[in-house]
C-alpha cells in the first residue's frame, strides 16, 4: 500500500452505500413519477399535494435503493471479474455483503412503508413492484434480453406515481411508463456495450454479448424511436399543451445527439451518452411538464 493509499480517508459505511447504490442515479427515474404524479394532480382538482410528492419521492428513492443493492450484491462475483466493476464497493470490501442486505431490507421497508400511507392500491401492488427488482440481476444468467427486464422495473416508476394520487389504475400513467421503461432498457443497451469482452469470456448474457455492439446500437435507436412515440402518445392523450411540446423537442433532439456520439468502435464518449444526456432528458421533459402544467392552471 503506498503512503498516499494509506492516508486517504476511509469512508463511512453510510457514505460507502450510498455510493455502492449510486444514489444521484435517482435523476433518471424520479422526474417521470413527477410528471404522472403532477398530472395526476392538476386533473384531479389543480393542487399539489406536498404530502404526497413527499412520499412519492420515498417510495422511488426506496424501492430503487433496494433494487441497487440486491443487484449489487447478486452480481459481485461478475463484477469482481470484470475490470470496469472491479472497484465497486462490495468487490473491495468497502461495503460487507451483511451491510448491504442491511441497507437493502432498510429500503424495502421504507417504501412498503410510504405506499402503506399512501392508500390501499399503492400498498396492494407495493410487493409485485418489488419482484423485477430481484429478478433483474438474474436475468443476465438466462435471457439474452435483461434490458427488457430492466425497462419493466422501470416502468413501474410513473404507474405507482399516478395511482398514488388517485388511488386508482390510469392507462395514461401505462403510456407514460412504457415510455419511460422502453428509454431505459434503451440506453442500457448502450451502457452493456462497454463490456462485451468481459461478458462473453464470464458468460453474462446480453444483446451486445450475443448479438455484437452495432446490433444493440440499433436497438437501441430503435428503443428510443418508440420513446418518442410513446411520449407523443401520452402528450395527446393528456391534453399536453404547448409547453410540454417543447420538451418533446428538446428530448428528440437529445436522442439525435446522444446517438451520434457512440459509434460501435468508438465507445469513448459512452458515460456522457449514457449519465449526461439521458439525465438531461429527464430534467428537461420534467421542467417542461411542470411549466405547462402551470400554464394550464396547476396551483403550487
């Protein structure tokens, strides 16, 4: 161990989990259940309710904290093998496998928790959402498609949000989590890519893996085709108005970018197709819903 080793702080088992979780990758989920939730709102009487944002805002951060560690955990002999994960906290040490269950069933429980408070619908299907979290990591075991699965458990997120709300099932909620789970096992597509060497010598099963790079790019164009025409879908069906347009825009055209800076031997631009753009995409269609909903007469 060198000197500067040695003397680097270790860090707290807080700080440590947080980081094993990737916590700030909440910005790719959180603004879509506020969009569903937001709209749910302003059709049901033009309020926001605080309360419940509030507890929307646990249920997601708590059910993605626990998908995180569970994935985590299950997968820490893959990443020990695989040079880019190598360095995650359960492969080092700086999270124990017992910290991490902790921290996981500490989530599970907040956000059965939160949807308890929030009405009897949410609390019905609080478990079934809890199910692909699990199966997720799994599916890289059987199925060449866990990308699909990813985009499921993703899906939940603005479903859950709008029948937090109203205490009731929305097929325009449906549309909207469609679209939010097609984007993600979209760009997932483009984040596996990364390491197609480590997963076919290990024996990880993916569409990059079985299928090669170009063909996942072009799903992944694909995926996010049919984003944008989910999202026009949802916009027409909730009466979006010219606000919520722009964003449309402002996200296709992000798509466009985003798809011109990976090429499939060139994947060195990667992280800022997979962490920036799509962040900014979820930001961007969340500021553009929030002001038109305003316009259209949301009361703060």
């Amino acid at each position: 161990m060198t000197s500067a080793a040695a003397a680097a702080p270790v860090p707290g088992r807080t700080k440590a989990f947080l980081r094993l979780v990737m916590i700030e990758h909440s910005v790719f989920a959180l603004p879509f259940a506020y969009i569903a939730s937001l709209t749910a709102m302003f059709r049901q009487d033009r309020n926001i309710d605080w309360v419940t944002l509030l507890l929307v805002t646990v249920c997601m951060v708590g059910l993605r904290t626990f998908a995180m560690a569970c994935n985590r955990i299950i997968d820490r002999e893959i990443d020990a093998r695989n040079p880019r994960t190598a360095g995650r906290e359960l492969v080092t040490g700086a999270v124990s496998v017992r910290s991490a269950w902790t921290g996981a069933a500490i989530a599970v429980v907040v956000f059965l928790g939160a949807a308890a408070l929030l009405n009897p619908l949410c609390l019905a299907l609080a478990p079934l959402a809890v199910v692909p979290m699990v199966v997720y990591p799994y599916g890289k075991r059987f199925t060449n498609f866990p990308h699909a699965i990813l985009g499921l458990a993703q899906a939940i997120g603005p479903i859950g949000a709008w029948i937090a709300v109203t205490g009731e099932w929305s097929w325009d909620a449906v549309i909207l989590g469609l679209a939010v789970g097609v984007w993600i096992g979209g760009f997932d597509l483009i984040f596996a890519c990364q390491d197609v060497q480590a997963d076919r010598a290990h024996g990880v099963k993916s569409v990059p893996a079985r299928f090669g790079i170009p063909a996942a790019l072009w799903g992944a164009r694909g995926a996010h085709a049919v984003t944008a025409a989910l999202l026009v879908w949802y916009a027409v069906a909730t009466d979006a108005g010219l606000f919520f347009w722009a964003g449309l825009l402002i996200v296709a055209v992000a798509f466009v970018y985003e798809h011109t800076i990976v090429r499939p031997h060139d994947l060195s631009r990667l992280n800022r197709a997979f962490f920036t753009v799509n962040g900014f995409i979820g930001m961007a269609l969340f500021v553009c819903a929030l002001l038109d909903l305003l316009a259209r007469g949301l009361t703060v």
